[in-house]
C-alpha cells in the first residue's frame, strides 16, 4: 500500500485480490476506475463486501488473472506468490505494477520490467515496476 500511495491515480487492476483490501486502498487513494480479480469464489464475495463497507466503487469479479482476459488499466497490483507474480507480468497488463507477497531474498524474474523502487518489511518485498 505504502507503494501504491507514490503513483498518479488512474485505472488500476487489483490481481488475486484476496479480501478486497488493496483494491479499497487504490479506491481511497483516488484510483478511479478500480478493478479486482480472484479465482476464489469467496474471496470475491468478501472483496466485494469490503468495498461495500468501506463506500467506495470497486468492479469484483471472478477469474483467472493468469488466464482469463483482463480489463485495460494503468496499473495493475498483485500480492501474489513470486511464480504467479512472474507469470502476471509476462502477460503485460499495463505499464506499471506494483508486486509483492514473496520474501526478500526471493529476486523478481521480469525481464521486460524495470525495477523502480522496492520495499523490504519484516523478511518480505514489494517491488514497483515499469514495462520495458
């Protein structure tokens, strides 16, 4: 989130969005418009309720961001594992993206992204990227 508060707002992608939170953050922070993805039923159901219970607009739906057609965005977030954070970059979402959900010591295998900033907390990164 601390990354995600740097950027211009503008359309953003929340990819594996879990419980919703990131995607409320992007909302909050001015991101307009704001999208969530999750293979998960449930973790849609709940992302969904999250945004409702925090008044801000964020489209939820089911699918798969390593598969399915994904909707057109500035940004795109993911605190996902390393492999599918990879694989997610490799599909070329938008310009910009901000990751995280693996360890510091784990490296970032995106050759066609340029690291542009990175934060270590308690053993785990978040890394802000740039399409190449």
């Amino acid at each position: 989130v601390e990354l995600l508060a740097r950027p211009e707002p503008g359309s953003v992608l929340d990819a594996g969005c879990g419980s919703g939170v990131v995607a409320v953050a992007a909302a909050r922070l001015g991101f307009e418009p704001v999208f969530a993805v999750d293979v998960d039923e449930a973790a849609v159901e709940v992302a969904r309720e999250t945004a409702r219970a925090n008044g801000v607009k964020v489209d939820v739906t089911k699918g798969d961001v390593l598969r399915d057609e994904l909707p057109a965005v500035d940004l795109v977030v993911a605190n996902i594992e390393l492999r599918a954070v990879e694989e997610l970059l490799a599909r070329r979402a938008a310009a910009r993206a901000i990751t995280s959900g693996y360890l510091a010591s784990e490296r970032l295998r995106a050759p066609d992204w340029r690291t542009v900033d990175r934060l270590e907390l308690d053993g785990w990164a978040a890394d802000a990227l740039e399409a190449l």
